[in-house]
C-alpha cells in the first residue's frame, strides 16, 4: 500500500496548512468508525445549537 502525501501550503502570515492528499490505492488509508462519527454528529449539532442561540433576532445584525 502506497502512502498518502502531504501538501504543505504556507501564508504570509507565516500559519502553514497540511492537506493530506490521497494515495494511489483502491481503499482508503483511513476510515472513520461510527463512535468517532457519532461524536462528530454530536459536536456539530452542539455548535449549530450555540450558533441558532445567539443569532440577532431578526437574523440580520446592522453595522455600527
């Protein structure tokens, strides 16, 4: 099995972003159990909760 290759892009301020590219395989060098899909589930439905909270009434907030 061929590794996965890692792209490094680096910006101007200095942060540096990987992405992982895929290997050239048929299966995938990595998959995500349902316990680790689950708390991704979990998680995003929290942060979307929090987001729905604390959005303006109105939906549109007005520039100061």
């Amino acid at each position: 099995m061929k590794k996965a290759t890692v792209k490094v892009k680096e910006h101007r301020s200095g942060a540096v972003q990987l992405r992982l590219l895929p290997g050239r395989t048929t299966h995938p060098d990595w998959v995500l159990d349902e316990r680790t899909r689950a708390v991704g589930r979990q998680g995003v439905a929290q942060a979307k909760e929090i987001l729905r909270r604390l959005a303006p009434a109105d939906g549109i907030r007005k520039a100061s």
